[in-house]
C-alpha cells in the first residue's frame, strides 16, 4: 500500500533525477566585456604554442625572433556564446561576437572569387584561369559570385550587422565593392579569395611550410610590393605592400574583422558628410585596397592586445620582410615572399614561375575596370 512517507520519498527521488539530468553541465560562458579573449598559456605547453611572433619558417631554419608572445586572440572552443544586446556592442564587437574567431579550426575548403558572368555564362572569359583552381583544389567548394548574387549573400550573412550593408550598399565604385566583398566573405565564410584573373600554380595545401601547425595559423598572405629604391613613393603606397589579390583566411581573423570594421565606419561618415562621391580611382589603394590592407596587417603585428610585446626587439615594420625569399609566421599569421603571389613579375627579387615558391600567378587584367580602360598591367 503506497503510504503517504512512501509517496513523499518516491517523489523527491524523481525530482532530484530530473534535476540531475535536465540540468546544464556547460561550462562557464565567456562575457564580451573582454572584448579580445587571451589565452592563459599553460608553461607545460609550449611546444604547442608560437614563443616568437616573426621567424623564419624554412623547414630545417633556425628562428629568427623579433618580439616573444604567443598569440591571444583564441578563444575556446567549449561552450555557447551567451545571447547580447547588439545595440549595445561597437561594431567590431558586434562582429567578434557574429563571427568569433578560432585558429585551431581547420582552414573552409572554400575558393571564393567574383566576376559579372559566371563560367556557365557564353561571356565568361577566364575559363583557362578559374580552371585551375578547380584543378589545383579537388574537393572544395568553388563559387564565382556575381554582382546580384553578393548582394543577397552578403545580406543573409550579415542580417545582424546592418551598417556592414548599408556600407557596402553605398559605396560608389564597383572596385570598392570588390574590395569590400572579399574581407565580408572571409570574415563569414573563410577559405581563398582571389581574383578572377589569377592563376592556381599549386595547391594551397603548399602554402604553409610543413613545419608550422596548421592550428597555429589563421590567415596567410603574401607581399605584392618589395620597392628597394629611393623613389619607391613614386610608384608604391607602402615601402612593403601586402597583396590582397589573393588571401586565404580562417573566418573572423582580428585582421578581417578590423578592416570591415574601419570600411564600414569610414564609408559611412562620408555617406553623412556627403563626400562619397569624391572617391576616385586613384583614393582606392587608400580606401580599401592594399595600402590599408597593408597597414592594419602593421598594426596587428605591433598590437599587445593579441600579442605578448614584453620581450620585444622593436615594431614589426618593413624591414622584417624586404628581401625574403622563404615563409615567415608572424604569430597565426603567414607572410609569404613576393614569389609566391607575384612570380614572373622580373622586378623586386620576384623569381619565375617554376620556382617551388611559386604558388599564384597574377595577369593584372584590371577586372575591375570598364572594357575600355582595360590592358595587361593595369591593377
């Protein structure tokens, strides 16, 4: 006969298994007050983790360091993000927290590159080109998006970021899109972007020495310009130019989120002061192109928010990459010699293309031009 005891007893029993099994055993959730997550580098692990921020990285090369640190920018990988308060956030916060970033990721097998036409189209015109990426690259995704179908890409990835939009929406040029898209699609997506006038060499399995962990490194790069003479304003923005023709990333890299970060924000002051229109070609480099691609790949290098500045020889600048010819990691970040993205350019220490460094070669089409102002050279 079920007794009142019996019943009490059999009841706290259930509710205390209830308890026990609906409860959550998540662990404790990150808060965005710490707006860059650093990881506390455990001393037994430090043949995991990256002790020099630059050093040469030919397998068999003794390192060659510049400042100590291991970079901070990792958060876990356990765990949900706790719900936020957009509103409240700064828009580079509002994309750490959309798009968090990872390094011990796998790189997104993703090629990613842009053109009016795509290959199944009778006008596409660089059949032979993107050819060789599909080739080089057995497996992955390939897509070639045209001008439509980025703007409702680029609308579903960033519904939660709207001033990204509106930025992209406003800018005046087509070039300035295409910049703008290639930083939106890694941010979001990661993988490869390059232009459609390039050329896979070889495998971006090849890109990153087989000494460097590929959970260590989360975006790779490669040097467009090395202009080792006095009158290098004349011709170049930066006495060292980082190419952002091609670049393949894991998504949210601080790099990433930095440079759409600073787009959008400028885009839209200059919306609001009315002087949009005022972007020329020639502002472009400056704008969005290479010269401040290049400039805050500079400032992530020097930045102690992701990287342990202590024991620091001086700032990263130009002269710890004029005159490479091998890889060199930077903390997550690989810089490639001007050989890799640029062979064949005969200038600049460049070397051809059957050099085993040799990975993409450029034909500088100016795709982004109208028809007329097109020729072999323009960038």
């Amino acid at each position: 006969m079920l007794t009142f005891r019996r019943a009490f007893v059999a009841a706290v029993f259930f509710f205390a298994i209830l308890y026990l099994t609906t409860r959550s055993t998540s662990p404790t959730i990150p808060t965005t007050d710490d707006a860059f997550p650093k990881v506390q580098v455990n001393p037994d692990s430090s043949k995991q983790a990256s002790t020099t921020a630059i050093s040469s990285e030919q397998k068999g090369s003794d390192t060659n360091p510049v400042h100590g640190g291991a970079n901070r920018d990792r958060p876990s990988r356990h765990g949900q993000q706790a719900m936020q308060d957009m509103s409240k956030l700064s828009l580079y916060d509002k994309l750490a927290y959309q798009f968090p970033y990872d390094v011990e990721t796998k790189f997104p097998a993703y090629i990613w590159q842009t053109w009016k036409w795509t290959p199944a189209h009778g006008e596409f015109d660089f059949r032979e080109q993107e050819a060789t990426w599909t080739e080089q690259h057995p497996g992955f995704i390939h897509e070639v998006i045209t001008d439509q179908v980025a703007v409702h890409l680029l609308r579903l990835l960033y519904a939660s970021v709207p001033e990204v939009l509106e930025a992209y929406d406003a800018l005046p040029l087509p070039v300035l899109k295409a910049d703008f898209f290639r930083y939106l699609i890694l941010l979001a997506r990661g993988g490869i972007y390059s232009d459609i006038d390039t050329y896979a060499i070889r495998s971006a399995v090849e890109w990153i020495p087989e000494s460097v962990p590929r959970d260590a490194v989360g975006l790779v790069i490669g040097i467009e310009a090395d202009p080792d003479r006095p009158d290098w304003k004349d011709w170049y923005s930066r006495r060292i130019q980082f190419c952002q023709w091609t670049i393949q990333s894991k998504p949210g890299h601080p790099v990433l989120r930095e440079v759409v970060s600073r787009i959008t924000e400028q885009t839209l002051k200059r919306k609001r002061a009315g002087s949009l229109k005022e972007v020329s070609d020639k502002s472009v480099i400056e704008f969005t192109g290479p010269a401040l691609w290049t400039d805050i790949i500079f400032e992530y290098f020097n930045d102690d928010r992701y990287f342990d500045m202590t024991h620091s020889a001086g700032p990263i600048d130009y002269q710890n990459f004029t005159g490479m010819d091998a890889a060199k990691r930077v903390g997550d970040v690989i810089v490639l010699p001007i050989t890799s993205f640029s062979p064949g350019v005969q200038q600049m220490g460049a070397k051809d293309y059957d050099d085993p460094m040799a990975f993409v070669k450029h034909d500088f089409e100016g795709t982004w031009k109208p028809e007329s102002e097109r020729h072999i050279g323009a960038n």
